[in-house]
C-alpha cells in the first residue's frame, strides 16, 4: 500500500526527520506551498535514492535548516542545486557531518560561489562542514590559514581546521560558525583550534599521530562533558 498523500496550504512551518534525500524532495514538491520554515533532518544523502525534481523554485521559503550526520554525498549534485530553488531565503543553516567531494573540500569561496551568492535575502547563515577529498599529491593543496583568511569576509566568527593525511593520500576540512551549538563533535585531531564548547555531549578523536596526555588536559578545558 502506498503511504498516504498529504497536502495543505496552512501549513507554514515544518520540522521533520526524513531518511533519504528524495523524502526531504517529495516534501518540496509544492504540496506545502505556502511552507515559509523548514528544518529537516536527513540520515543520509545520496544521488542514488532521487526520484523526483529537484529544480521547482520555492519563493515562500524564508527559513531553512539542513542535518545529516552521517555520510552525504553528491553535495554539488543535490544539495547545492536544493538550495538554488530558495531565491528568498533570509536564514539558512547547514550541518553535514561528511561530504564526499571530488572538486575539493568546502571552503569559503566554495561557500560564496555556490551558496551566498544565490541568496541575496540572506542575512544569516550559519554552518557546521566537515569535508574530505582524496589526492594524489600535496601540490596546491590549501593550508588552514589560506581557508581562514577567505573568511575574514564573512560577517560572524568562522572557525577552520585542515587536517593532511599523506600515507592515506586524504585531506580534511572542518569549517564551522562560532560559537558552536552542535551536541557533537566528531573527529578531533591534533590540529583542533580549541575553544568553548558548552552544548558538546558526544566528542570523537581521530589521528594518525598519537594524542599526548596534555591534549587531552586541553580537552576539557574546552568541553563541559
């Protein structure tokens, strides 16, 4: 039996935990036309379950909140072109815990060219990306402080941390608005910028390198676990 088809031109806000990238679609689909906020929060994301179309504009939508904390590829196929379609959105916030990409990772000007520049009723933007790319070489490659100095632009507080791992031929790229207001951080690395963290209740740590007895000190000076 197929589940049952839901339409209404009352509602105005929507918040929803989805599976798939094509369930957050079949809720943009027009049948919540008059949908000005919408928070979704997505398990994973791939081109591989889409469905449906993904190019109808959404002009009544003015609030926009995308989570996925596992694995979301084809984020310049998928999610880049879901944003396009929201000419009028003043706050957008973005948590993607792992995006796959071949064009490298996200940064600043990727952030700017794809995104902002598409929106020019936006008035607030805050994000949470981690991003990897997989290379063969280290020429060319970005450093943490070339990523930082794209966001001095940027009206709020931008943290970045680039983590190089040369045997795995893999670099990864944690940009995020300060202060930070995910319950997680994942993957901490000998790199990481430190800071206050006092809604974090879940950390990870993730290094080729060994953590030393001091990092850890560090570590709760900076998280409230």
């Amino acid at each position: 039996m197929s589940p049952p088809i839901v339409i209404s031109s009352n509602l105005l806000e929507l918040h929803v935990h989805v599976v798939c990238f094509t369930d957050c679609l079949h809720l943009l689909d027009g049948r919540f036309n008059q949908l000005h906020t919408f928070h979704v929060d997505i398990s994973f994301i791939s081109s591989d379950t889409l469905t449906i179309n993904n190019e109808e504009k959404l002009p009544n939508l003015t609030c926009f909140s995308l989570c996925c904390v596992m694995h979301a590829h084809d984020y310049d196929q998928l999610i880049v072109p879901l944003l396009h379609r929201m000419l009028n959105l003043e706050k957008l916030d973005l948590h993607l815990n792992n995006v796959v990409r071949n064009k490298g990772c996200i940064d600043g000007n990727s952030l700017k060219e794809n995104i902002i520049n598409y929106m020019p009723q936006l008035n607030k933007f805050t994000f949470n990306i981690r991003s990897s790319k997989f290379f063969r070489n280290l020429i060319n490659l970005p450093s943490n402080e070339d990523i930082q100095h794209i966001f001095k632009e940027f009206k709020n507080q931008i943290i970045s941390c680039v983590d190089y791992f040369q045997k795995r031929q893999c670099c990864y790229c944690h940009i995020y608005s300060y202060p930070y207001r995910m319950k997680f951080y994942c993957n901490i690395t000998n790199n990481f910028p430190g800071g206050l963290f006092k809604y974090v209740q879940i950390v990870s740590l993730y290094d080729v390198h060994s953590l030393e007895y001091e990092f850890f000190v560090k570590l709760l000076n900076f998280f409230h676990l």
